[in-house]
C-alpha cells in the first residue's frame, strides 16, 4: 500500500526530476504537470472568452496559439525521455564494458595461478617471473580502470576543486615522459619532444595537468603502430602554452570526430583494433582543461595518424 | 563408455587476440596430447585458418582485431564447407543481447572466461567435444 510519505514523494516534482539528473525544463514529470494545468487553463479561457464575446475567430486564435504551446512542450517531453533513454543505453554499455576490461585481466590472474599452483608445467624460473609479470600488469591494468572511473566521478562533483600553481609544462612533460619509457621501447615506439625557448610558467592545477599528459601519451601509445614516432611539442600561443602530442595510429574517422571528448566513447574503428581502457580518459581531460581554462583539441587522417592538443 | 577416439588427435582452433591466453590454453589442452591447438590472434586470420585447417572445433573470442567474433561466427555460418564445425564462444563480453545473439548464429556453448578455473574451463571443452564430435 502506498503509504503518506511515498504520496508526497511522488508528488514532489524536484525530488522525481533529482533522480534523472537533468533540469527542471528536461525533466518528463515536470512538464507534464506543465502540459496539465495548461490544458486546464485553456478549457477555462476558451469557455470564459466564447461565454463573453462568443466571437468565433478570438476563440479560434486562442486555441491556436495554446496547441502551439502545447505542441512545444509536447516535443520536449518526447526529447528529454530520448535523452533518459539515450543515458540509460550509455549506462548499461558502460557497465559491460568495465565488466570486460576488469574481467580480461583478472582471467588471466586466475589461470597464470592456476598454472603455478597445479605446477602443470614443471615451471622453470625464467617462466615463473613471467607468469609472475604478467599478472603484475594485470593487476596494473584493473586498478587503471578504477581510478579512471573515480576521477571521472571527482570532475562531475560540484564541489570540484583546482588547486594552481605555477609551474614549467616543459619539466612536468619531461618527469610524465620518463615513466613511459619501458611501454615505449617495448613496442618500438620513439618518443621526440620539441620545447620552444623561453617559455613562460603555467598556472594550472599541476596535479591535474599531469593527469592530462598522462591521457595523451598513454593514447598515443595504444593507438598508435609499433615503430612509430610520437612526437610531443611544447610551444607559446598568445599568453598560453600549447601542448601537442602527435602519434601515427589508427587516427580518427569523421564520423566518429564529434564523440570523441564524450563519456564513455570508444571509437566504432577501437572496438576493431582491440584497445584496452574504458573511454573515459580523453572525458576526464576534457574536464580538466576546460575548467583550468585552457582549451583542447585534435585533428585527425583516419588510418593515418593523430594530434591531440591542449593550451593552459 | 569414452567415445573421444584415443588414437585420433582432435584439431582445436583458438582465435584470441590476447596472447596470455593463447599460451596458457595451448599447454593446459595439449598436455595430454589429445588435442592441437592452431591459434589464430585476429578474426581475419581466425577465418582463414578455419578454411585452411577444417579444425574440429572452433573457440572464439568476441573482442577481435579486424573482425569481431560476431562477423567470424557468421562467415563461418554462411560458409558450406565449414557451418557444421560447431563453434565456442569463448569470451568475458556479457551484455544484454550478447548471448542470444551469439546462439542464433549458431554458436553451441557461450563460455564466460572469469567464470571457471583452468582445470574447469578444459574439461568443459573435453565435454563439448565429446557430446558434439562423432567418432
């Protein structure tokens, strides 16, 4: 039985539209109590104007002009439950694809320990520390999907706080750099940075800078072929410093340029090429600069290569 | 009664794109010498050697390079000489549809990897060839 409490819940409008998370004019409950009292007025106003002047066309006008709002609002109603929809698709495809990301890794864990515990193979030691490496990323691997999805969780609260400094964009790229080096030489991968004389500091939330970088050449590893160039350039642009990482991958097709910053995205050409991560990152960079004030960018030649730029 | 036939050696094609798995399944099946594992590490490639070898049973990921699982499972359908190989979806991919999806196209068994240890995992492949491989 419904009880006091869920009545009022349910007939406070806020509390139903929190749940959505979208604003009161997205929110399908709100509008259509919206739809409703219109609909009231307009029967009162129709009855009221034809009862005083009975003139057909100020009637007729009025009737227009309310089933235009109505149709107004009607559209509305339609496209904020598409949104909710289009979420709720988002959401569920998010949660398979961490389910995936977290269970490949931990798979392996569980077999690799399967082997050593059951001494299938007369192990030597060269394949024990093997096998042991193997889950040592796996286990890298699993705790990066977590903490891609807490920090996206930290960039949507409101409470969101950037704590500037000033800083050089050259050291910070140089410290990030040195801890790609293994990944890099393991797939033939050179790393070239360019920095232009006499740059000026930043002022920025170094903490969260670093995250940014960290994004960019981490993609650009993943993306890009083996024996590449990637080529990471730091120069001046009006009072800003831009920051380029260009990488010769998969790059980006046209259809897919749009979404790329999105939540959740992971390009139709990634799923093909089987990259690990959850699509989350270039979101959370996004985030960052934009709310440091910078700006980000990429430019593309699908099969060919990739760009992706900041300033701050 | 065992109806594996000891003196033949079944033809196991593996298409996984991450190699861990591809080593620890070739030792873990082919410690008994009852079965050869052909690995296959794209769907492209999966397909080729599936017409190449006519192996007996296939196991497919679903996350593939250049083809997905999906693709491969339906070329194989489409393809005479090789629909009555029966196929094992072999993957940690589960969303809504994926399963149905997958038996429709005529998969036999869809096998969740994070579900079952080595030991467990083997010897439901050992079952799935004994109750679909004749003699």
């Amino acid at each position: 039985m419904l009880s006091f409490r869920k009545i009022f819940d349910l007939l406070n409008l806020k509390k139903q539209c929190d749940q959505y998370q979208v604003g009161l004019w997205s929110c399908p409950q709100f509008l259509f109590v919206v739809m409703g009292v219109l609909i009231i007025i307009s029967i009162i106003s129709t009855n009221i104007v034809v009862r005083r002047y009975a003139e057909p066309e100020i009637s007729a006008l009025i009737v227009m002009g309310i089933t235009a709002i109505l149709f107004v609002i009607g559209h509305a109603v339609v496209s904020s439950f598409e949104r909710i929809a289009e979420d709720s698709r988002t959401k569920s495809e998010f949660i398979s694809v961490v389910s995936h990301e977290l269970r490949n890794p931990l798979t392996s864990i569980r077999w690799q320990l399967d082997l050593l515990k059951n001494g299938h193979f007369n192990f030597s030691e060269k394949q024990c520390q093997e096998a042991l490496e193997i889950m040592d990323n796996d286990s890298k691997r699993m705790n990066e999907v977590v903490s891609d999805m807490l920090a996206v969780h930290r960039v949507e609260e409101k409470a969101f706080k950037l704590n500037p400094e000033f800083f050089s964009l050259a050291d910070l790229t140089g410290a990030v750099l040195k801890n790609y080096k293994k990944q890099a030489q393991k797939n033939g991968t050179k790393i070239e940075v360019l920095v232009q004389d006499g740059l000026p500091p930043v002022f920025a939330d170094k903490k969260k800078i670093q995250m940014v970088i960290e994004h960019l050449i981490d993609n650009a590893l993943k993306y890009g072929r083996p024996n590449q160039t990637v080529r990471v350039e730091i120069e001046k642009t009006g009072k800003k410093v831009r920051l380029s990482v260009s990488d010769q991958g998969v790059g980006i097709s046209e259809k897919d340029a749009g979404k790329i910053f999105q939540k959740f995205f992971r390009a139709g050409n990634v799923l093909r090429h089987q990259i690990e991560g959850i699509g989350l990152g270039l979101y959370i960079a996004r985030q960052i600069i934009e709310k440091s004030g910078g700006q980000i960018d990429f430019k593309s030649r699908e099969n060919k290569s990739s760009t992706f730029w900041f300033t701050i | 009664m065992d109806i594996i036939n000891k003196e033949k050696k079944y033809k196991i094609l593996f298409v996984e794109d991450e190699p861990s798995f591809q080593e620890i399944f070739k030792s873990a099946l082919e410690k008994n010498n009852r079965y050869r594992v052909i690995q296959a590490f794209d769907g492209e490639e999966g397909f080729k050697r599936a017409r190449e070898e006519k192996p007996d049973l296939i196991l497919l990921d679903l996350v593939l390079p250049k083809k997905s699982g999906f693709e491969v499972l339906k070329d194989l359908k489409e393809d005479k000489d090789l629909s009555a190989i029966p196929v094992v979806v072999l993957t940690n991919l589960e969303s809504g549809g994926d399963i149905e999806k997958t038996t429709s196209l005529g998969a036999k068994a869809y096998l969740i990897k994070a579900d079952y240890s080595l030991d467990e995992i083997t010897s439901r492949i050992e079952k799935i060839i004994k109750d679909c491989i004749p003699e």
